[in-house]
C-alpha cells in the first residue's frame, strides 16, 4: 500500500504536512537545570502545553533485539528505534508510537503485468531526525514520540515480507523495550534503557504505519494499551484479493507482496533478501487467487480474539487503495468481543485522521491513564457530504438492515428486459464508467425507482449471482451506485469475486462452460446516503479494468436475472 507521501507518512496524520529541523542528537538532557510540569486535561484530553521547539526535547535512538532472524544471516535481526519528549515533562512519560517501513524512502518498482488471460485449471538513514511535526503534537500534550524503521528498511536489519510474522515481531519488541522487557543499544554499542517510559504505550499510523499497529496489537503484547489504525489493513488477503479474485489497490495495477516487499527494501545490503522476496513471489500465488497458509498468517481478524489495547480505526469511505472493509471488518469483530472500540469514517480517500481532539482523548484515558469517560461516548463518528462530523450510536449506524432485491426487480438500463441476460467482456472498462454510460453487449446496468425519500446504506452489501459462462474462466466485478437525476453516478461499494471459488476461498474448482453455477460477492463497507429523487443502481461487469486481472476481450458471461439478488443494508426497502 504506497503512500503519495511516503518519506514522511507520519505527517500525513495529523496535518498532511511536513515540517524540517534540527534535533538534539543523542539521548542526554541539556545540561542546565530543567523543571518538570505535569500535563494539562480538559474536556478529557491532554492540551498541547510543553514546548514544541526540538531544542527543547530530550532525543536519542539505538536498536532493539527482535527475537527473529528474517534476513536468513545467522543473528537476531535489529530494529531502528528513534525517540523525543520534552525536557520538562515528567521523569517518566507515555509513549506513542509509529512504526514505518516508509521513513527511509522507497524504490521504483515495476508491478506485475495484468492484460494476460485468465487462469484456467482445465488447461493449467540513520542520521534522519524524527518526524518533528507528528511529534510535536504529542510531545507538546505531555507524551514521548517513538519511532521504529520497520524490519529490513533503513537503518534495521531483516527483511521486509509484507505482512510477515517478522514485521509484527519487530515493533512489538519495541513495546517490550519501552516497557523494560527487553534489551537495546546506542550508536556507541553500550545498552540504552527507556528510563524515561512509564510502559505504557499507544500505536498510532496511516496505511502501512497504521497496519502495523493491527498487527501489534493482535499479539496481546503487554503495554500496548491503544491504537489509532488509518486506512489500515486487517487482512491482506482482502488488500490483494478478493473472493478468489486477484484484485489490485487503486493506482497500482499489479501490485503484490513481493513488490511491496522490494518497494519499502531500504536496508544496507539489500541482497541478503532476494531469497526472502522470491519466497514471497512463489507463494502468494498471483494464478490462481486462492486463499492459503501464506494469507492466513496475514490475517489479524484471525487473531482478534489476543486484542487488549482499546482501539479507534478511522478509514475513508472512498479509500480504494486500503479497501472499506479492511476498517469496517475489523471494528466489527472488535465490537463483537466487547473491546473497547471507536470509529472515524470520512467521506474522501486514502489517509484521513480523526479530529485531533477525539485522538487525544483517545489515548488520555487509554495511555495516559486519565478517566475521562471516553468509554462512554457515542462509537461512531461519520461525516457527512458537507465535511461535518455527525455522531452516532454505533456503525452499522442503527435502523439499516439488510434487504434484498432479484435484479429481475430492477430496471435493466440498457438492453431488452429478459431473466436471461448475456454479455461479453470488454477489459478496457470499469464500473464507474459503464455506469455512467452502460452499454448492454459488455455489461449489465440495474437500477431501483426513485426514492421518495433519503435512505441510508449502513454496513455490508453482498450479492448471489446465478450464472453460466461460454469457457472455463471469468471475473466477476459488481457496484453499487448512487444514480443523480442528471445521469451521474456516485459510487457506494464495489465487490470482486473468481467462480472458480464459488465452493470454497480454499481451492478452484474448474467450470464446465454452459453448466449453471451460483457465485456469492461480498462488497465492501459503506455509509452513504440516497438523497431522495435519487436512485440505487447495481453494475454487473466481469472484468473491471482498474482492478482485476484484464484477459482478452470475448469471454461471455449469462446471467439468470431472476435467481440473482442483491442484499444492501438500507434504512427503507428499495420502490
């Protein structure tokens, strides 16, 4: 998941901006004599009271000892750590923490080549400050800022394995380092102890930055007592597949493991991982899609269950790249075993923080210790298309359930109404744009009357689609659309699936042409709402150009318009 502003992600959370300077190098305080303040509370979250001047902060760095040897080399691998506080704080502070493998650069990697047919089985810096901006703002409230160079980039050792074991074990040996549980040294070789760590820590990130605290966290590690996850993943095989289906992050078209892998590979030495990228290339199986061992050791909802920190995901709800249920499944899972959770959904794209003052509370009662009752705000936070934040009870916001609709029901846009409807593929289109201009011989385009009032969509989307195909293989691609008066069309929630998984994410099982078959689809989450006079409409496409494998136009696809059905999560039954 690559990021517009990689060299400095951990700006991207609070402001979206960098700010350069010059710190204190080392660890050892000025030499004159400094009084301590304890933080300021009000309203339940820390104020931004201490100095947010660098020359004012306390900073140092070293290499904590992570129990894993990912480099293959015959030691331990070692993860760069970097830290702040203010001078003045207390002797012993909180800690939030970043983890990236982004703070040293990236490379120009190529992705994998995605116009080639479809599988069918029948035929088978070590120097580089912290990011002062980022931390100032928890520096200021009375917090230490700790970063981390994620296993093999920059100045750590190991390698990176997008998603890897190794690259969850690396940060939360920082945790235990923070927490006085493990061993770490200095520029100069000689041990370095957090002192200056009351334990307690709080995880904080955006994309990648934000996935890493999912990981952590799903180790149960002790000390890890929050987390603010940003357009983060939860699994990922749901960031590169889906149903089956090898399905690309927006803009990165062939993007995979093994090319993330080699894009954040900023380590000294960078060779010692090519057997460690290879692996990665062989095993995350871009032929078939299948789900595997690989992808269940890359899933944290396995291990949700481990979950003790309290956690606030935020996500956009068009955020193409790190996918809407990646947040959405997560919350869910979290709420359903009583953890304490929150959740920030924005109406734009990759990125997006929750309001400043929500985070701060946030990790006041959780990190700080300070009882201030967010526990008992309202969960969900949703802004609306006018750029508000409006509250709710929880997300699926109350009063939406699922309803179903045969597509039969539906108004077929373009075409002769018929319960068989066949079309071939085109690869050069996408959902948005046959929505917006359906074309009846490439795809199908459904929708529902006007609504005679706003409806809200709220939560999980999913479909049945009864179908034949002319050959062994196909995608499968579905929107949901949010159709204006005028013809243009918003989009809500998408869904891929291969039917060749219909039984089973597991395995393919080959498709006899002609022979009917019923694949499921699952959308990703959503929050949108229909204004009245406007209607739902549901897109059907097998290839989807800006997100799955593109085989040569031809393959034909017909579907039993009366045995499909769509199931959204509507405030109101569809007219």
């Amino acid at each position: 998941m690559r990021m517009r502003h990689t060299r400095s992600i951990g700006a991207v959370l609070v402001t979206g901006a960098v700010v350069t300077g010059t710190i204190l190098a080392g660890g050892a305080a000025s030499a004159r004599t400094t009084t301590t303040r304890e933080p300021v509370i009000v309203d339940g979250a820390a104020q931004p009271v201490f100095s947010t001047d660098p020359r004012d902060w306390v900073t140092g760095r070293g290499w904590v000892t992570v129990p894993v040897d990912s480099d293959r080399d015959g030691t331990p691998d070692r993860i760069h750590v970097r830290w702040a506080r203010a001078k003045d704080a207390p002797a012993r502070v909180p800690v939030i923490f970043e983890a990236s493998p982004y703070f040293a650069g990236v490379n120009d990697v190529p992705n994998h080549d995605v116009d080639h047919p479809l599988y069918d089985p029948r035929t088978a810096d070590q120097t580089r400050p912290v990011d002062i901006w980022t931390a100032k703002q928890w520096i200021s409230r009375g917090f230490a800022w700790v970063e981390a160079d994620a296993l093999g980039t920059g100045p750590s050792t190991g390698c990176p394995t997008t998603g890897g074991t190794n690259e969850t074990l690396g940060p939360k040996r920082v945790i235990d380092w923070l927490a006085g549980r493990a061993t770490a040294t200095g520029p100069d070789s000689k041990p370095v102890r957090a002192t200056w760590s009351t334990g307690s820590v709080g995880m904080i990130g955006t994309s990648y930055n934000g996935t890493l605290p999912n990981a952590v966290a799903s180790t149960g590690v002790a000390g890890l007592n929050a987390i603010i996850p940003i357009s983060a993943i939860s699994d990922w095989y749901g960031y590169y597949r889906a149903g089956g289906a090898v399905v690309a992050p927006e803009g990165y078209q062939g993007e995979d493991t093994d090319v993330l892998a080699k894009f954040v590979l900023t380590r000294a030495n960078p060779g010692i991982c090519t057997p460690v990228i290879r692996d990665l290339a062989r095993r995350q199986d871009r032929r078939t899609g299948d789900y595997s061992r690989f992808w269940q050791q890359r899933s944290y909802l396995r291990d949700v269950a481990n979950v003790r920190a309290a956690v606030f995901v935020a996500h956009g709800l068009q955020d193409w790249n790190v996918k809407p249920s990646q947040a959405g499944r997560w919350y869910r899972a979290l709420r359903a075993q009583g953890t304490p959770a929150k959740i920030f959904w924005h109406q734009g794209g990759h990125g997006g923080p929750p309001p400043i003052a929500a985070q701060s509370r946030w990790f006041t009662r959780y990190v700080m210790g300070v009882r201030n009752g967010v526990e008992n705000d309202l969960r969900a936070i949703i802004q609306d298309d006018n750029g508000s934040n409006r509250r709710y009870a929880d997300w699926p916001v109350p009063g939406s359930r699922p309803r179903s609709v045969a597509l039969a029901d539906l108004t077929l846009r373009a075409g002769t109404p018929a319960a068989q409807l066949r079309f071939t593929d085109r690869p050069d289109q996408s959902l948005q744009s046959f929505t917006e201009r359906p074309r009846r011989p490439s795809g199908l385009a459904f929708a529902s009357g006007r609504l005679a009032r706003e409806t809200r969509m709220s939560g999980f989307a999913s479909a049945s689609v009864r179908m034949t195909l002319g050959q062994g293989a196909a995608n499968l691609s579905l929107g949901v659309f949010d159709l204006a008066p005028n013809g243009s069309a918003e989009l809500v929630t998408m869904g891929w699936a291969d039917p060749q998984n219909r039984n089973s994410l597991w395995r393919t099982d080959p498709i006899t042409p002609g022979q009917p078959l019923t694949v499921a689809v699952d959308f990703e989450a959503t929050d949108h709402i229909v204004p009245a006079g406007h209607q739902v409409a549901v897109t059907l496409l097998q290839t989807d150009h800006d997100f799955t494998i593109r085989p040569p136009a031809g393959n034909v696809m017909t579907v039993d318009s009366r045995l499909s059905t769509v199931t959204l999560p509507l405030s109101q039954p569809l007219p």
